[in-house]
C-alpha cells in the first residue's frame, strides 16, 4: 500500500499536527529538538499519522491528574505489563491530536469528562519493547487533563489495572520518562515539580 493510501482518512490529522507543531513552543532544548525531529518525519512521511504507516509513527496520550495535582491515574498495560499514562494511536475519526488523547483517556480511564488542557505538555519519542506487531517506534504526543473531584477509573480490556498513585511514590518501576511527563504536567498546572521523584 503506499503512503498516499495509508493517509486516507488520516488526511486532517497531518495537518492538525502540522499546526500543533508549529505552535509547541517548549523552553527545554531536548524538547525543541524533538518538535524539529517531529516536524521533519512528519515532512517525510505525511502518512505517520496512521498506524499503518511506518514502524516509526504518532501517536497522543494523556496523563490524567487529581485537581490537586498530587496524584496520577494510571493503567497498567496488558501488552507492556508497565504502568502508563493513557494512549494509543490516531484514528480516522478523531478530529484532531488532542481529540485522540481524549478519547484514550476517556476509554482506557473510563471518566467520560475527562477534556486535556490545550496544548500538549511534552513530546515523547521512544521505541517499543514487547509484542507490538509492525509497530517499531512511537513519537508520542502528550497532554494533561484534570479529573473531577472524586473520579473513580474503570479498567478496560487494555489494562490490567487502572489506579491513581501519589506523585512522590509513583510504582517502582516507572520509568524515567513517566517521571518526567508527571514533572512536566505539574509545572503546566503551576505546581513546583519537586515533588515527583
């Protein structure tokens, strides 16, 4: 199939990320390499939009926080046997970057209400370990969202688990760049970052 093929119906997400590129302005210098890199594999391959597309594709997530931003909901990945923050790849009928991290978070959280901040808080690039067919590599767009006061998560067919976790003892294996995402997302919603170790 070539990449014209693969990017129908993929068509507007391309161009939303194109734009959300354009606009990501981040201060930290490793983040504003991985918004060049992110804009420059875009550039070459418009169809990475799609998980079909190459093995090296985009995909939104969304770490969901408590209004105080003292704990994280988590899932528990069946297929990473890790804990994650919410996230998949991008579907035709999402409207737009941030409508997929949405929609992540809403189905593998189970809080419907769930809506993430506008922007994303940091981009994630990383290759995957584990049973995850053709797909090689995923430069993840992350987002935040705040969940109403008394949210209680449901699991889904993805997870093995789904819990919310203090941000100063976040599971023993988290892996650093969780870590950094719950830093990031707390500096987002005006919160010092000393906090997640």
């Amino acid at each position: 199939m070539s990449a014209d093929a693969r990017l129908v119906g993929f068509d507007h997400l391309a161009v939303d990320l194109s734009a959300l590129l354009d606009s990501y302005a981040p201060t930290e210098p490793d983040q504003q390499r991985l918004r060049t890199a992110y804009a420059a594999h875009l550039r070459a391959h418009p169809d990475a939009v799609a998980k079909a597309g190459p093995p090296a594709h985009f995909t939104a997530s969304c770490l969901v926080v408590d209004p105080d931003v003292e704990r994280v909901l988590l899932t528990h990945h069946r297929r990473a046997r890790q804990w994650f923050q919410f996230g998949g790849h991008l579907e035709p009928a999402d409207t737009g970057i941030r409508a997929a991290a949405r929609r992540e978070a809403r189905e593998e959280s189970g809080l419907p209400a769930l809506v993430p901040l506008p922007g994303p808080v940091q981009l994630d690039r990383h290759a995957l370990v584990g049973d995850f067919g053709r797909c090689r590599e995923h430069l993840d767009i992350r987002f935040v969202a705040v969940a109403e006061p008394g949210s209680e998560p449901v699991v889904s067919e993805e997870s093995l688990d789904v819990r919310w976790w203090p941000v100063a003892a976040l599971p023993e294996a988290t892996d650093t760049s969780l870590r950094s995402l719950v830093e990031a997302a707390r500096r987002a919603l005006g919160r010092t970052s000393d906090r997640a170790r």
